[in-house]
C-alpha cells in the first residue's frame, strides 16, 4: 500500500469542497420550501389556489396519458395511418419529420 501523495490530498479537497457546495444548494432549497410553506399557512386561499393549480395540471396530464396514438405524438394517427403532414393539430405535440 502506497502513501498518500499531494495528488490525492488535492483530489480530497475538491470533493470536499463538492459535498459543501451541494450541501448549501439543499440547504438553501429547503429554506425556499419553508417559506413557500410559511405563505401557505398564513393564507390560506393561497392552498386554495395552489390546489386548482395541480388540479389542472394532474387533469391535463391525465387526458395526455389516455389519448389516442395519434394526438400524444406517438406516430401515426388515431387510424393508425401515418399522413401527418408536420402541421400543428391542437394536440399539444407536433411531430417535426427530420430529413
């Protein structure tokens, strides 16, 4: 077993330095959390909002899920013919041919 070298003592401090710098980015994420929470509970229409905000998003992700192949980007068309022709249906994906 070999002794270790400056190398390895260089290569001890950047991970150091490394866990330090993620562990103030946690900490730092957590504190926002805690305020946004605070916020929550001093108003409480805020929850109210914040729910419909959800509410909506998990509906749309719902209905993303469960749509035919056609209109989730997935190719081909709700037939399963492939005549998209590249243009925007409304379907939230645009399937883009690449050459």
């Amino acid at each position: 077993m070999t002794a270790p070298s400056a190398g390895d003592d260089d290569v001890v401090a950047k991970g150091v330095e490394a866990l330090q710098s993620a562990a103030r980015e946690m900490i730092a994420a957590a504190r926002a959390m805690l305020d946004v929470a605070d916020e929550l509970v001093a108003d409480p229409r805020a929850v109210g909002t914040v729910v419909e905000a959800m509410s909506a998003w998990a509906g749309r992700a719902s209905r993303a899920a469960s749509s035919p192949p056609g209109r989730s980007g997935r190719p081909g068309s709700v037939d399963g013919s492939d005549d998209d022709d590249g243009g925007d249906d409304g379907g939230g994906v645009q399937r883009i041919p690449v050459s």
